[in-house]
C-alpha cells in the first residue's frame, strides 16, 4: 500500500462522537495546576479547624501524579488519548471544587462545622472508618443486586407478555398504570410486616422500583416494533416464538435498556431510604446513625461511597448496553 492509500485509509475510518472535546494539552495542564493549587492551599494557608490532613494530602498528590501518567500514555495511545481529553475538563472542575471547599471549610470556616466538614476531614473519616464503611457498601450492593435482577427479570416476562399478548395486556395493564404511580417506599410499612427480615423486606422494595420502568419501557418496545417486520417473517414461514424472539424483543432493545437504566436509578433511591427506616446495615443504615450522632464528617463519607457505587453500577450496565447494543454505532448519535 503506498503512503498516498494509507493516508486516505485513515481518514476513512469513522470518528468516535462520544468524544469531541479539543484534544488540547492546556487543559491537562490546567487540570495540573487545580490539584497543585489544592496541595498548596492546604499546605500553607492555616486551619480554622483541628484535623490530619494527611490522607487528603495523599489523595491530591496521587491525583497529580496519576494524571501525568495518564499524560504520558496518551502521547502513545490515540484511543486512551481520545478518552483522556475529553474528560479533562470535568476532572479540571472537580479539582477547582476541592480547592475552593477546602478554603471555604477547614481553612476560613465561612461554612459552619459541624454541618459543612471539609474534605480533608471526610477523607480521613473513609481512611479511619473504612472496615465499616466497606462492610456497609457490601450490603448495601447485595440487597440491591438482589432486587434489581429481580425486578429487571419479572419486568422484562411482564413487559413481554403485555407488549406482545392482548389478554395479558388486558390484566396487566390497569396494574401497571396504577402501581406505577405509587413510589415503592410507600409499601414499607407493608413489607416489613409480610417479610420476616428487614433485608427480604428491602429486596422486595426494591423489585417492586425495578419492576415498572422495565416493564413499561419493555412493553413499549415491542409494542411499537414495524407490522412490515412480521408480515416478512410471516411470509418466510417463522413461527409465533420466533417472531418474539428474534424480532420483536431484538427490536425492543435499546427500550429495555432504558428502563433498566431507570430502574437502577430508583432502586438505589429505594435502597438508601429502605435501609434509613427498617434495616440494621447498609449505606443508609451509617448515614441515619451518623446524622444521629451529629457525625457529619461520616455521613459525608457515606455519601461519597454511594455516589461511587452508583456511578459503577450505572458504568456496568452502560457497558452491557453497548456491547449488547454496538449495532449502533455510527447510527445514533
């Protein structure tokens, strides 16, 4: 191949949209400077108030380094460098926000303790209180993956059958529209009568959070797959279970999807409120001891830990849906 074909091959190849910010070595250095300000301003500026900085220091000095090695690959890597840019901006916030948090917090206690700690405080809060926090974030992640695969399989049987049958959409539906309304936290009171345990009563609020978008959003998906794609099928011979199968719930995917994504979302809701009232562990079961205490510093960690938790399981499933789902790249946009 001459240089001239491989030049034009190249610029064949379709751009990945998910990433358009300016691939710009400003911002990175930018970012750079934010973290670096965030140590100096914690080195020298003095506290209002009594803590050990040092688990924060670490943190901002493992961040400036991770990012220049982040740097360093992305002169070597296109993909990583893709990925790496785009998000520099956001990353160039947030260290701008620990900076600003730490002066307005432990350096001039503008905002009042005990109900605004700085950042420093809570990050030693994580390091001193980490066994317990992790054992918190375990049940918490068990009672809702139990729910939610609960929830998405009972979903997805009942947005089939009501999508795709007239008599179950007959009976289902008025459930459906009805239930819908109601959030699930609402049945607590109940389910901790019914259930013997405030764990199988958490599970089942959640089941019911996951239940109804992924039905609705299942239903809806197969609802409106084309006539012309069964009267094809029909035409070729395909039999009824084929016809679901392998047209109408393929079609209703990117619809199944969304409503998982929704139901992650009210689930975790769910989750953390379930856990406040009724339970004797989890993420929410420290942030009510700990709001009880007067604990803020704790109750922030614990806020801290369910963000993460969330984010990786809204990535996880955002993994699933694009490999499940790569048919359309290049398509949407």
């Amino acid at each position: 191949m001459t240089k001239t074909s491989k030049t034009q091959s190249t610029k064949a190849l379709p751009q990945d949209e998910r990433y358009w910010k300016p691939k710009t070595s400003l911002w990175f250095w930018a970012t750079e400077a934010s973290f670096i300000a965030g140590v100096l301003i914690n080195l020298y500026i003095p506290d209002e108030v009594t803590i050990n900085p040092h688990s924060y220091r670490i943190l901002l000095g493992g961040a400036i380094v991770l990012l220049l090695v982040f740097y360093i690959v992305s002169k070597q890597n296109t993909a990583f460098a893709n990925k790496f840019y785009h998000r520099l901006e956001f990353i160039f916030a947030i260290g701008v926000f620990m900076a600003v948090w730490d002066i307005l917090t432990t350096k001039t206690s503008f905002l009042p303790l005990p109900y605004f700690p700085g950042l420093a405080q809570i990050i030693g809060i994580m390091v001193e209180d980490r066994a317990l926090l992790l054992l918190s974030a375990g049940h918490s992640f068990l009672l809702f993956s139990l729910g939610m695969v609960l929830g998405t399989f009972f979903g997805l049987l009942s947005g089939i059958a009501t999508g795709w049958s007239r008599q179950w959409d007959y009976w289902l539906s008025p459930i459906i529209r009805v239930s819908g309304i109601i959030p699930a936290i609402v049945w607590l009171p109940i389910a901790l009568v019914l259930f013997p345990t405030s764990f199988t009563a958490g599970v089942f609020l959640i089941v019911i959070a996951s239940w109804f978008p992924v039905t609705s959003m299942t239903a809806s998906g197969i609802i409106s797959t084309p006539k012309t794609y069964f009267e094809i099928a029909k035409t070729l011979g395909a039999s009824k279970k084929f016809q679901l199968f392998r047209i109408a719930v393929p079609y209703a995917m990117p619809n199944i999807f969304i409503g998982i994504l929704t139901a992650v979302a009210f689930s975790f809701v769910t989750l953390i409120v379930s856990e406040m009232v009724g339970a004797k562990a989890g993420l929410g079961y420290y942030i009510n001891w700990a709001k009880g205490w007067g604990a803020y510093d704790k109750m922030y960690a614990a806020i801290i830990i369910i963000a993460a938790e969330f984010s990786l399981i809204l990535a996880l499933v955002g993994a699933i849906r694009s490999y499940v789902l790569r048919w359309q790249r290049g398509i949407l946009k």
